[in-house]
C-alpha cells in the first residue's frame, strides 16, 4: 500500500487526487504463481514532485526518479516523411 510520495526527499501523505501514480509488474505473467503475493508493485510521486521528476523503468524489476527537465530533453522527436 502507497502511504507517502516515492521521493526519498519528500514524505508528502499519500493523496489520489493528485500527483502521478504508476504500477509495475515484479514477475512476468509465466513467472507468476500461488506462493508470490504481490507481483504487482504501486509508486506514487506527490503534486508538487511530479512536476520535477519523472519515472524512468529502467528493467523489469527497477524503477528510478529522473528530473523532468533532462527526460524531456533526451526524447527523440519522431520523424515524418511526408507524401508529395
């Protein structure tokens, strides 16, 4: 259960009505059986830490706050070509 924001810096009370929620999947659906009791894992960034930092998955298993500013910067814009 989510009870405070993600950010190790910030203990923001956990509040649904705002900020960023995600889940991730611990075990892949064949990995999965009776004994694994939560294979699914919730991460919650508060209002005011969504807007600065973002998740990055970086595996299956781990997941990392990254500043908003430098995930921007680093996307590619897709290309287009157009049709004459």
């Amino acid at each position: 259960m989510i009870t405070n924001c993600c950010n190790s810096d910030c203990s923001a009370p956990f509040d649904f009505r705002q900020g960023r929620i995600v889940r991730i999947c611990k075990a892949l659906p064949s990995e999965c059986n009776s004994n694994m009791e939560h294979p699914i894992e919730h991460f919650w960034l508060c209002g005011k830490c969504s807007e600065i930092y973002v998740f990055e998955y970086e595996s299956r298993l781990n997941l990392k706050l990254k500043s908003a500013n430098e995930a921007a910067s680093q996307k590619k814009t897709p290309e287009f070509a157009s049709a004459a």
